[in-house]
C-alpha cells in the first residue's frame, strides 16, 4: 500500500475564462485528508456529482498543495493550461464524455458489437477537448484507450471506435 499512487481532487474555485488563469485548490476528504488512492478519489467524485474537477496526482513536488491541517494553496493555471497539463479528468467524467458521444447529434456509430456500444473515437476526443480543454492529443487519447480498456472494452475498426460495454454508459 505504501507504493500506491495517491491523488488529489483539484476543485475550481476560480475562474477568469479562457483569457485569464484558473485557480485549483485540493479538496479536503473527511476521515482521509486530501491524498487519496485513485479508488478513493474515484468514489468520492462519483458521489459529489458534477463539478469542475480533475485528479492531480500526490507526489513530493505536489504535496504542498495538499497540507493535511491548514488551507490548501491554490494551484493557479496560466491562460492556455488545460487540466491534462496537470492530470486527468476523473472516470467517472470521462464515462460520461464517452455516454455524450455515443448520443450525439450526427453521431452514427456502427450497431453494438456483443455487449458493447461502439463509439467514434475522434467524438470523444471532440467532447473531451469541449468539456476539459485541449491537450496533447496522444495523452487525451491514451487516457480515454486505458480507461476503455479497464472498463472491458476494447477499440476498433476505421475510422476507430471504442467498444464500451454498455452498462457502463448508464443509457437507462
């Protein structure tokens, strides 16, 4: 356990638009500070719902963001910084950025292959750029390949689609 990945969940507390910066501050988890595994984090940002958040991983030269007492420090991003300059949407948000390309407008994915949604990749990425920012696309993509990918799912065809198996797009 010692070896464990910890995370913080950045919260947006401020933000001047696309010409300004935007301030993060970790959030603090009773009972478990503001380090927390992935799965902890995991599941506290699938029960506080929607929001302006991302995971931002606990490391030597991110601890001062998390003291377990006092305040958090904010963590200020410049104009053109995008959370995947920092971390990562949560699972629960890019589940949810992958539901929002399987239904939408124009999208016409391929029938479901067996237990799986086919979605087009290159939506995805179009939602994800939307509702998180920019960011490198090949580390975008990996992100949303490996949670595809741990999900059960796979990836597909030409143009690409991701094989999502279907409960987990929650459709009803």
């Amino acid at each position: 356990m010692d070896d464990e990945r910890l995370f913080m969940i950045m919260m947006l507390v401020h933000d001047d638009g696309p010409q300004g910066v935007s301030v993060w501050r970790a959030m603090h988890v009773e009972h478990h500070g503001r380090a927390l595994t992935r799965e902890q984090a995991e599941a506290v940002v699938e029960h506080e719902g929607a929001g302006e958040r991302f995971l931002y991983e606990h490391t030597p030269e991110t601890a001062h963001l998390a003291p377990p007492d006092a305040g958090a420090p904010p963590l200020t991003m410049p104009p053109g910084h995008t959370l995947w300059d920092y971390g990562e949407p949560a699972h629960v948000d890019m589940i949810a950025a992958l539901r929002a390309a399987y239904v939408a407008d124009g999208s016409t994915p391929p029938p479901p292959d067996v237990g799986n949604a086919s979605v087009d990749v290159t939506t995805v990425l179009e939602v994800a750029a939307d509702w998180f920012g920019t960011g490198n696309a090949h580390r975008v993509e990996s992100a949303f390949d490996l949670l595809v990918m741990e999900l059960g799912g796979d990836r597909h065809g030409t143009p690409p689609f991701y094989g999502v198996p279907i409960e987990m797009l929650r459709l009803g």
